[in-house]
C-alpha cells in the first residue's frame, strides 16, 4: 500500500526558500505508471495545484507559482521535494504531496502546516 | 478566484440525493474528460472519489458518480449519509499550458 509522508520545517522567514521532502513508501518512486505532485491548501481555503515530476525528472508547473518553484527527485532515496522561493504570507498552507496515476491525485500524505512569518 | 466554478455549499437529508456542479471553460473541462472529484473531511487529506470523469475506485462507495456534458461537470451523491458531509472538490486537466485546475469547493451539509 503506497503511503506518502511530508517533512520540513513549519515555519519560514518572508523572502526566505520554503523547502519540504515527501518521502514514498510502500512502493517505488520509480514506478512508470506515476507521477508525483504537490498541492496547497491555505487556511480555509481550496486546493491549488503546484507542480508535478516523474522519476526521469520531467516536472510540470503551475504557471502563476513557475518562477519560484523547483520540484525535484532522488531516486536512491525515494523521495521527491519542494521549493519555494521569495516566500510571502501568501504562501502560509497545509502542503500535501501525493501520487497520481489514471490522471487523478490517488494517494496523499497527511499533509504538513508551513506558516511565513518572521 | 478559482478557474472552475463550485457552489460554495449543497445541503440535502439523510437519504436524498444532492448533486454537485463544477463549471469550466472549453480549455479544461469541454476539452477533456480527466476531471476528478475528491471528498475532505475537516483536518483531514484529500480522499479520491471519481476519476475520469465517472470511474470510481476500488473502495469508493457506488453512491458516488460523475458526469460530465460540455463545460460542466458533476458529482452525485445518491443514499445521502452523515459521513458525506465533508467539502468537495473537481479538478480538470487544463492543456500543457496550464496542467492542473481545482475547483473552489462546495460544503455538503446533511440536514
């Protein structure tokens, strides 16, 4: 059973490198048949998409977020991350990671609370 | 401002049926049929409920179905429960421009 796992810190500084790590288990990152995504959810608010990867490293990005985003993978540790750069209060979220296969996010991780503030 | 349209809340009773929109444009939801719907419950991730428009998966009750007719999608809860309250969500392919689009959420609340 594919399992999904956040981690990084809950707190950033504003115009600092929000930087999280979802960890896979349960499976291989490598799986052909999936790729990788991480969406947001700010306080009260809906879900907004960020970007997705597949294990050849292929990312794509949510053009209002593109400039400050960079989604990576480490096949060797079968993790895949997040950053995001020049960080605001607007970026204070729950942030999930999660699989997607069959075009749909199938399985979340229990998603991780990052507040901006100095 | 969301780029798919969901009413903000659905209420129906125990048993009823409620139907749940999710109104797009010709570049996301007329254009394909990869639309989801995902249920959440308060502090809890996002559960997938339909895909592709109308498949359910393995475990998802078959009171839950999709539909789709032209820019507009739509989730149907049928045999309205208790645990079914909870926020919904669609989310459509968008082009390989935009890629990935969410809906605003609609509250479900069972009378």
């Amino acid at each position: 059973q594919l399992q999904l796992q956040e981690s990084g810190p809950g707190l950033v500084k504003p115009s600092e490198t929000l930087s999280l790590t979802c960890t896979v288990s349960g499976g291989s990152i490598s799986n052909t048949n999936y790729y990788w995504g991480w969406i947001r959810q700010p306080p009260g608010k809906g879900l907004e998409w960020i970007g997705n990867i597949y294990y050849s490293g292929a990312t794509y990005y949510n053009p209002s977020l593109k400039s400050r985003v960079t989604i990576s993978v480490d096949t060797s540790k079968n993790q895949f991350s997040l950053k995001l750069s020049s960080v605001t209060a607007a970026d204070t979220a729950v942030y999930y990671c999660a699989s997607k296969t069959g075009d749909a996010f199938n399985i979340w991780g229990q998603g991780t609370m990052v507040t901006v503030s100095s | 401002q969301s780029a798919l349209t969901q009413p903000a809340s659905v209420s129906g009773s125990p048993g009823q049926s409620i139907t749940i929109s999710c109104t797009g444009t010709i570049i996301d939801v007329e254009s394909y049929d990869l639309i989801s719907w995902y249920q959440q419950h308060p502090g809890k991730a996002p559960k997938l409920m339909i895909y592709e428009a109308f498949k359910r998966p393995s475990g998802v009750s078959n009171r839950f179905s999709g539909s789709k007719s032209g820019n507009t999608a739509s989730l149907t809860i049928s045999g309205l429960q208790a645990e079914d309250e909870a926020d919904y969500y669609c989310c459509s392919y968008a082009g390989t421009v935009t890629y990935w689009v969410f809906g605003g959420g609609t509250k479900v609340t069972v009378l």
